[in-house]
C-alpha cells in the first residue's frame, strides 16, 4: 500500500501548478513530494485534539458504549446538536443493557428533533441485537459490527478504530475531503469514494488507528474545512497537492446533484376547546416512521390546495361542520431526496369531541412528550400562538 501511495503522490508532483496561492519558491519540490506522515497528523492531535463528551481523556480508551452511541448520533448530525442529546441518553440510559430494555417509544420520544428517525429505530435494535447475540458486549470487528442493525461502513470502521484500536480507516465527509484535497484527486464524488478508502487505508498506521481516525475527523472539522480552509495552520501543508497548486476550495470535485421535485401537501391542527390537539402516529415504516404528526393530506407533485380540505379529518359526532381557516404562509422543509410545502389549516371543536379513528387527543401542554419531528414542531408553531405551543 505503501507503495501506491507514494507512486501516486509522485503523479501529483508532476502536475501543472495553476492559481493563486501557490507555496513560496523555497518550499521545494522534494519536500512537496514526500508522503503525508500519519506521526505528523498524530502530533498535530496530541496538541489540539477536540474536547467532546464521547472522547475518551488522551492516552485512555473510550467507552464502546459511549463511542458507538455518538457515533450513531454523529450520522448526518453536526456535533454541536448531538451534544445534549449523547448526554440525556446517557444520563438515561447509562450501558447499552439499559437501552435494550427500554421500550422504543421511550427511545423515540428522547430522539424527537435529531432527525433521520430510522437511526433511533435501528438504535434500539442494535442494543437488543448487542444484548442478546453478543452478552451485552459490542463486537470489536469491523466485520462483526457491520452486522448489526443500523452500523454500515462507515461507522463500522469509526467504532472499531476509536473503540478498540483497530486498525480501520472510517471515510465521512470530512475524511473525504482531507484526502481528495491531498492528492488533488480529479475524479467526482461519488465515484472516486473508492480510490479514497484505498487511500485512506494506505495512510492508516498500525499503532494508534483510533487517534488518527479521530485526527483525520479533526483536521477535516477544524482545518481543512469546505470554505477557506487554513492550510497555513495544517500539519500536512508540506505533503498536500491541493495546497500546492492553490485551489484547496474546490476538492473533492462533484458532479451537479438534481434535487428531487417539490413537493405540497395541507396539515391540519385541530385544537379541542379544553387545550387538547389532535395527533396521530406515522405508519412504522418509511419516512419518519413511527413518529408523531398532526393529520396531514398526501403530499404530492399535484397537490391542490382548494381541495385540501377534502383530506382534513372528520367528526361525525358533531352536529355543525368543521370551520377550517388557514394561515397565509406555507411550511417549509427539505428532507433528503426532495423538499416539501405544507399549507396549514386550524380549527377549534368543542370539548369532548370523539377524536377520528387512528388519532388521539394530547393536551397541548404535553406536547413536549411526543415523539414529533422538527416538521411537525415547525407547522404546530406556525399555528399555535407560542405560549399555546409548549
Ligand atoms: Fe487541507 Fe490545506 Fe491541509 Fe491540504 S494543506 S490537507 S487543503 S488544510
């Protein structure tokens, strides 16, 4: 691996410079040509490694438990947001055994705003998985890892290198552009994701795989970050084809990405007169499965909102039809693969009235229990006053 590495490096060498920011005349071309040392990345670690709650104090192993959990969280969620929620599992579920035990309505409730809900779902069968296949003990192996619910890849590799010392080499984002960025790799993501892992693995060391994971994580967070990034204070400066031909910023290279169609639907909040808001609970598969929402229409390429209200929920047991009155601005949301409007209908019914079948009653005030999604938070604001919405 070696070898190719360093064979691919001399390719880069004997690329043409171009742009602004080329290194000074001194920095010569011998130096420019040698690898990138993962000792250098190390040391550049050991001094300005990042304080996080899941990171074991240096020199100190991590807790699996703690690291497997982060990670999860960590998918497709920035560490600023996973903080408070790593610390209320935690305090709530203190070992993976605790987890297993908990009913799942419980685990969704306490994941309610961290998105990508299937990552609660196949958190808790991971720990049930962990509990029963594996005595409560997370698997030390990629290989072992990758066969539980909700562990690909990625966080295979993450858990093994940063748990257990394992020499694997995790690829995220972050890792991904720190690599095509220090071999200026020409091809676009996704095809060149392949060439990455090679390459990732080439540098990977054999004695301390977890900090150089977690330093490779750093360094793409806090350095060699998508705008502007400050090669000047990199430990790799020396060794990075990117830098050297002055147009970091735009590795890795990308091919166009076409967002999904838009799509429009209605949302109904429905308040009963004693406090209460109508709900219902999301099938438990497919997109936010499982989870809690006000009544909702399809939504679809060809919603039309003069026909919404045909969708609204119904009452038989009322004697007067359901006044619906909506709000003058849409809801706004971008999931995934497309992104979606929602107009917001309201009405108020009087107290006792018999919720339509597959939906319930909540008081507002315990709204806060519920296992709702930032969308639904978002539309049940839009139509509530604040101080009727918490
Ligand atoms: Fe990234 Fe700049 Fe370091 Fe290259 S020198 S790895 S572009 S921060």
């Amino acid at each position: 691996m070696r070898v190719t590495l360093a064979a691919r490096i001399k390719i880069k060498k004997s690329a043409p410079a171009r742009g602004a920011g080329k290194p000074d005349g001194h920095r010569s071309a011998a130096r420019l040509a040698g690898e990138p040392r993962p000792a250098d990345l190390l040391a550049w670690y050991d001094r300005h490694r990042r304080i996080l709650p899941w990171r074991a104090p240096a020199g100190r192993r991590a807790d699996p438990y703690h690291v497997w959990l982060s990670e999860i969280m960590l998918q497709q969620t920035t560490v600023k947001a996973v903080g408070p929620y790593y610390a209320k599992f935690l305090a709530r579920w203190p070992d993976i055994a605790a987890l297993a035990a908990a009913p799942l309505d419980d685990v969704l409730k306490a994941w309610a705003g961290l998105g990508y809900y299937a990552r609660a779902r196949n958190l808790h069968a991971c720990a049930r998985a962990v509990v029963e296949r594996h005595g409560g003990k997370i698997p030390r192996t990629e290989a072992g890892l990758r066969e539980l619910p909700g562990i690909g890849p990625y966080t295979a590799a993450a858990i093994a290198a940063i748990a257990f010392d394992a020499p694997a080499s995790p690829v995220d984002g972050n890792i991904e552009r720190v690599i095509a960025r220090l071999f200026a790799l020409e091809q676009p993501l996704p095809a060149v994701k392949p060439e990455i892992a090679k390459l990732a693995r080439a540098l990977t060391p054999a004695q301390r795989a977890g900090d150089f994971a977690q330093a490779m994580m750093d360094l793409g967070a806090t350095i060699c970050t998508p705008k502007r990034p400050a090669c000047a204070l990199c430990p790799w400066r020396e060794n990075c084809a990117a830098f050297r031909r002055g147009d970091a910023e735009t590795f890795p290279r990308r091919v166009a990405k076409r967002e999904g169609d838009l799509r429009r639907g209605a949302a109904f909040v429905v308040c009963s007169a004693d406090g209460h808001i109508l709900l219902r609970t999301r099938p438990a598969r497919g997109l936010l499965g499982g989870m809690t929402e006000v009544p909702t229409t399809q939504w679809s390429k060809d919603f039309v909102v003069s026909e919404a209200v045909q969708g609204a929920p119904h009452f038989p047991s009322l004697r007067k039809p359901v006044v619906w009155r909506k709000t003058a601005s849409v809801v706004r949301h971008v999931f995934t693969h497309f992104p979606l409007e929602l107009n917001v209908f309201m009405s108020e019914v009087p107290a006792g009235a018999a919720a339509p079948k597959g939906m319930r009653w909540i008081k507002i005030s315990e709204l806060d229990g519920e296992a709702l999604p930032s969308l639904m938070r978002k539309v049940i604001a839009h139509a509530l006053p604040a101080n009727r919405s918490r």
